[in-house]
C-alpha cells in the first residue's frame, strides 16, 4: 500500500537557526519543538521515511504559527525563508517529500495573500497550513478573508492546525491552563470552533470550493455528530440577546451538512483505532486523508507512522476505501503526482 503522509512538521535550516534566535523559542510549546531531533535535522528524518515502504511526505512548518514568534514585518520575512526552505528540500528529495505546505504571516493579512501567490506560483506549494486563531484572534475576521479567498481561488487546500497555549486558561479564577490541558483538550476544542466559525460566519457558503482539512479527524465534531445536529438545527432558541434564528435562516444549508460534506479531516491520532473508526464514518472515505502528525511521539518520529498505519490494519477497511484514504485523496486534493 501507498502512503502519503499529508500533515506532519520539519524546519528546514535557515528556518530554525532564525527560530532559535526568537523569544517564543524558548517557551511553551516552542521548547517542545527543540527538543524533537527529527523536527530540524535532516539525516534523521530521511533515515525514518526510508524506513517505511512507499511512503513520502508533505511537508509543513512545525509551531508555533509566524504571529507568535514575531511582528508582522519579521513574520512576513520568516514565511518566505521557511516557504523557500521547505520547496527546496522537495526538489532536493522528491522520492522522501512528495510537496509541501506554506505558511504565511497572518498577522499581516495584505503580506500573507502575496506570499501564498508566491508559494502558488513560484514554488508550487500544495497548499497553506493555517492554525485555528492568529495570536488569539478568530479566522473568520474580515481582514482574514481575502487570504482564504486567494487560496481558495487557486484551488489550494487549508491545512488547518490548532493552536492554544496556557494563556488560555481553564476557568475564569485562574490565569493559565494547567497540567498542559491547553494542548491535549484544548487542541480539539480549537480546531472545533475553528470550524464552526466558519460554517457561522457565512465563510462556506462566500468559498464554496474551499477546501480544509482539520487536523485530528476534525478534532470533536464526528464524536459529536448527533448533538451537532440536532443542537446547531435549534440555533437561536438558547439565545437572548442575538437573532441567531435570522442566522440559520441565511445559511444556505443545516449547520450538520457543513461540518459532514464540506470539510475533510486526516488520521493523526497517535494510532487511536476508536477515534479513526468514528472518523472515516462521519466523513466518508472521500474525506479523510493518511496523516501521522510525525514526529512527535516518544519513538524518536517513527512510532506515530507505525502506529497509524496499524491503526488503520485493524479496521479492515474495503481495498478501495484504504486507497482513498492513504494517498489517492492526498493526490487528488493537494495536486500531488500519481
């Protein structure tokens, strides 16, 4: 079987050396990503995709997003070195990279739609990963929509990534997240509401050929598929002070049909057989894509891989509908060679 591994994370050179010498290097999920060899060095991560059989990558930065670690000038200049570095080591080690992802400078709206056309046009990105808020600020904003618009318009997919960090605390008494609840619950939570906020804000029906893959099989919303629907169809009846009513009114269809037919989710699940079962039932074969999140696991990059992939065997899926999901969907979506 064929793998293509849509959603996992590398810095290329130039890239890391200018993130070492950034304050958010150091803090938070930023001292995770130090810590990951497979992240930055190259020869350890050539020796874990040649360890598995007709299997390659796409390629995308890992965290944190450009906004947190500089202002909008620097973070425009750090997604063209980072962008360039990631096309460069597609072109050096196709059989390993099969493509690869842009990132762009979000907080500097006008920058990041003329850095995804460069990607587009210059360097053949497959696509753009975005995380699911900009330094805290929600996607659906409307200084935001021209960067969807531009990559919708060049029929390019929306890797979408969570973000959240302790500053976003659990309870209103209290000023952080604990027990790194931000990242392990709060990741999900922010890829859901990601999501929705696109479905609420009018943003699927304004793009309706935009294309988003959300990270995690779409985080909550296939386990909470019932609730969605019956939940989002009584929009308004919980609330007093918004005519949320009018709202359901303008959508051109139920609130469920967005989360289910419009969005697509990837099996980055550190292997969890239950969760990708649940997955692939929501979505459909169609719309799930092989994806490993490597390299983050505790098996120095290769056990994320190992354990998808072995998630996957143990659900018996029909010949046809494994294909989809471990590359024919990756080939279709992201514009990837057959």
């Amino acid at each position: 079987m064929r793998y293509i591994d849509s959603f996992n994370h590398f810095f290329p050179q130039a890239f890391f050396d200018r993130l070492l010498a950034s304050d958010g290097a150091a803090r938070d999920i930023g001292k995770r990503m130090r810590g990951v060899k497979a992240l930055y060095d190259l020869d350890t991560r050539l020796r874990i995709v040649d360890s598995f059989p007709d299997y390659s990558q796409v390629l995308s930065l890992g965290m944190p997003p450009l906004d947190i670690l500089a202002g909008p000038e620097e973070a425009a200049e750090l997604a063209r070195i980072g962008n360039d570095g990631l096309a460069d080591l597609v072109a050096r080690h196709p059989g390993q990279f099969c493509g690869f992802v842009a990132a762009l400078p979000m907080n500097n709206p006008e920058a990041a739609v003329r850095e995804a056309e460069r990607a587009f046009r210059d360097l053949g990105a497959n696509g753009v990963q975005l995380h699911t808020n900009v330094n805290g600020a929600p996607l659906d904003e409307e200084r935001f929509f021209p960067i969807f618009e531009t990559i919708a318009n060049a029929d390019r997919a929306i890797l979408l990534h969570p973000v959240r960090s302790p500053k976003f605390a659990d309870y209103v008494t209290e000023d952080k997240s604990k027990y790194e609840i931000w990242t392990i619950l709060g990741w999900p939570y922010e890829t859901s509401v990601a999501m929705a906020r696109m479905v609420f804000s009018g943003m699927m029906d304004r793009l309706p050929n935009m294309k988003v893959v959300a990270h995690h099989l779409g985080a909550m919303i296939p386990f909470f598929g019932t609730r969605i629907e019956d939940g989002w169809d009584q929009l308004g009846t919980r609330t007093s002070d918004e005519d949320y009513g009018a709202l359901l009114k303008r959508l051109k269809k139920r609130p469920a049909d967005y989360f289910q037919q419009d969005f697509y989710g990837d099996t980055a699940l550190a292997g969890g057989a239950i969760g990708m079962r649940a997955g692939i039932d929501y979505y459909g074969a169609g719309h799930v894509l092989f994806a490993s999140d490597c390299p983050f696991d505790r098996e120095g990059g290769y056990g994320f891989i190992r354990h998808t992939i072995a998630g996957l065997d143990s659900l018996d899926l029909p010949r046809a509908d494994r294909e989809k999901i471990c590359w024919r969907n990756a080939v279709r979506l992201l514009h990837l060679p057959e």
